[in-house]
C-alpha cells in the first residue's frame, strides 16, 4: 500500500493491528472515522499509547461522530447492544421476525446522543496526546443512525469551529483540524511512494 501511495486506515481494526500497521508502515496513516478511547471505552475508538505513535508515524486520527461513540454511557451501551443482538437472533432466527424485535429492543434503550462539545473533547484529548498535526474529523454521516446534538448534519460543522474558537484554538489550528491534517498526509504518502 505504501509503495502505491495507497493510504493505510486503521478505523476497523483491533489496537493491536493499530499498533503492528504502525511498527511497518513507511507512510503516514489514518484512522478515517475513529475517536479516542480514554473518552469512550469502545474497541473502534483508538488508545492513547497508538495516539502517541500516531504522532510518531505523522498520521491522523479523524474523530467520529456516532453517539455509541463519543460518550462514556454510549460505549457502555454498545457493548449491550451486541450481546442483546445475539440473544434476539437465537431467539428469532428468521430475520423478518428479528428485524422488528431489534427495532423494538433499540427503541426502548437509546444510545446518549451527546452533542458538539462530546465531539469536540474527543479533538482536544487527540491534541494533548498527539498534537494538533495528527487530528481531523471523520464523522461518519453515511454509515451512523445517531449523531451528537448540534452536530445533525455536515452543514453544523460551523458549531465545531466556535467550539474550538471557544477553547482557545487559533485559525491556523482549527484549518489544520478541519482538513489541512488530511491533505497532509495524501502530500507525504504520495511523496513515499515516489521514494519507494
């Protein structure tokens, strides 16, 4: 991947194939959709020491903005949702009997949506591990069915601008996370696999 140019994605992977992409790689690397575990206790989000080799490796984490997530209660309650799912397929195992118990199961336990200051600690706690260089936003609108309050829709992404604003967070700083990480890290991989 590395000698096509080809980015490397860590967003569906266990930490320690985080951990192993990032002992081989040559070029930086992404986690496309993926947020920080210290906040949010789920396998898909990434920990803190792969955020410290990140910035190592020169590559970018780009937070997710699903609900099950983002937030603590969140994460918890996705670890139920897959056990209860098995339990519901033993149960039904024909899936027109199972689709509306599913529904039905999720109906009656909604994940905490969390709102744009969830998304946003998650940045921040990127940022101290990692550095500003090695964040980015990957929110995940075409494949999440809830999304944190204030951030809907991609035409919200204004709101995670006047929360960075408000924490503190310089122009040059927000451009880096609202893309200028990203674009990066295409420019280094291309320049790997020139070398390669």
């Amino acid at each position: 991947m590395n000698r096509l140019g080809m980015l490397v994605d860590i967003a569906h992977v266990s930490a320690d194939t985080m951990r192993h992409v990032l002992r081989v790689t040559k070029a930086p690397i992404i986690a496309s959709h993926s947020s920080a575990y210290a906040l949010a206790q789920h396998p898909r989000n990434v920990p803190d020491d792969v955020l410290k080799a990140m910035k190592d490796n020169g590559g970018v984490v780009m937070v997710n903005f699903y609900s099950g997530f983002i937030t603590p209660e969140g994460a918890r309650m996705m670890k139920d949702m897959v056990q209860r799912a098995r339990e519901l397929k033993e149960k039904y195992p024909d899936e027109k009997l199972f689709r509306p118990a599913w529904r039905e199961w999720k109906k009656d336990h909604p994940i905490p949506a969390g709102s744009v200051h969830d998304v946003v600690d998650h940045i921040e706690h990127i940022i101290k591990v990692a550095g500003i260089d090695h964040v980015g936003l990957g929110s995940d609108y075409d494949g999440i069915n809830s999304a944190p309050k204030q951030l809907e829709d991609v035409s919200c992404y204004p709101n995670i601008t006047q929360e960075l604003l408000n924490r503190g967070y310089k122009k040059e700083e927000i451009l880096k996370v609202l893309g200028g990480n990203l674009l990066r890290v295409l420019k280094k991989a291309e320049q790997v696999r020139a070398k390669l």
